[in-house]
C-alpha cells in the first residue's frame, strides 16, 4: 500500500468502524506524523476521539522502539519494553518450547539470544527485522500488533499485546512462531 493510498483509507473511515486499524511500515513510522493531522480530521469525522488517535501514533512509537532496540541489540530499550508481569511464547529457534512467565524469564532467554546475534553478526543492525502485513488493532488501553517475518525457510508470525500503563506502551505478551513455507 503506498503512503496515498493509505493516506485515503485513513480518510475514508466510517463511523461504525469500532476499532482503528493501521497498516504501515514501521520504518516509514516518521511519515505518519506528515499526516497525523488528516487522521485526527478524519477520525473526528467518524466519531473517534484525538485521544484514540494520540493513542495509536505513540502506539507505532513504542513498536518502532522494539524494533530498532531488537535489531540493534540495545538491551535497556529493548528490556524497557516489557511489563513486569509480561509472558512470551518463543519461536522454535529460541529452543524454548514453554511459557515464560514474567520479565525476569522473558530476560534470561533473550539475553542468550542478544548474545548469539552478536556472535553471528558484529556488526549493526545485528539482526535484520523487516515486518510486513503489519496490523495494528487498538482496543483501548490495550493494543494488539502482529505482523510476519520472512526467513530463507521460514515464514515467522508474530502477535503482540500491549498494555498502556503510565502513559506508555508496554508489551505484556509477545508471542512467536513460524511455519515452513511452502515449496
């Protein structure tokens, strides 16, 4: 979808839409602000709040702040992201199959995985992280985005809840698989 047409899907949304969706990529977040004033008109139209849409642009923020921590390897942003009481599930390559249950846990698996990026690739980013079919889905004081990742073999799904608390986003479940693609 280019920034145009997004920007006219924005523009069309109807009042019964009980929910904002925004589809975008995540390094092109910047552009966002270019027309954030349109979205807050045109949500104004629909019946939705400035709020709502205050909501979702820190909302792009605080997953463009994941991201780039992630491909970075910046681990107090990264770590910062989580809830104390966040619970993830790991794809198979984390060699992890159960639920890690609170920070703490979530901390120590991806220390381990931190420390293999760097390994395998010194240099940054140390991990290259392109979501697609990016969907975001704001209910609230809750967000839930999920978006894919392609690997060489792998198609990889991710969903991720958010919470805000203190006026900031912060992951309380991230959730992580992957299938095979298809021949």
């Amino acid at each position: 979808m280019t920034f145009f047409t997004h920007l006219i899907s924005l523009l069309v949304i109807t009042p019964a839409m009980k929910e904002i969706l925004i589809v975008m990529k995540f390094r092109i977040a910047n552009l966002f602000l270019l027309y954030f004033p349109f979205l807050l008109l045109s949500l104004k139209a629909a019946g939705q709040t400035a709020g709502n849409a205050a909501d979702s642009l820190s909302l792009v923020v605080a997953m463009n702040t994941f991201v780039d921590a992630f491909s970075g390897l910046n681990w107090p942003v990264f770590d910062a992201c989580f809830a104390d009481d966040a619970t993830a599930f790991f794809p198979p390559s984390a060699k992890f199959p159960y639920r890690a249950n609170g920070k703490q846990e979530i901390e120590n698996i991806f220390k381990i995985v931190f420390e293999n990026a760097r390994k395998r690739n010194p240099g940054s980013p140390h991990i290259e992280i392109q979501p697609r079919e990016i969907k975001i889905q704001m209910l609230g004081s809750t967000a839930i985005t999920s978006f894919l990742l392609t690997d060489p073999d792998l198609l990889g799904r991710r969903t991720i809840v958010w919470k805000k608390q203190q006026d900031k986003w912060l992951i309380v479940h991230l959730h992580a698989s992957g299938v095979p693609l298809p021949q």
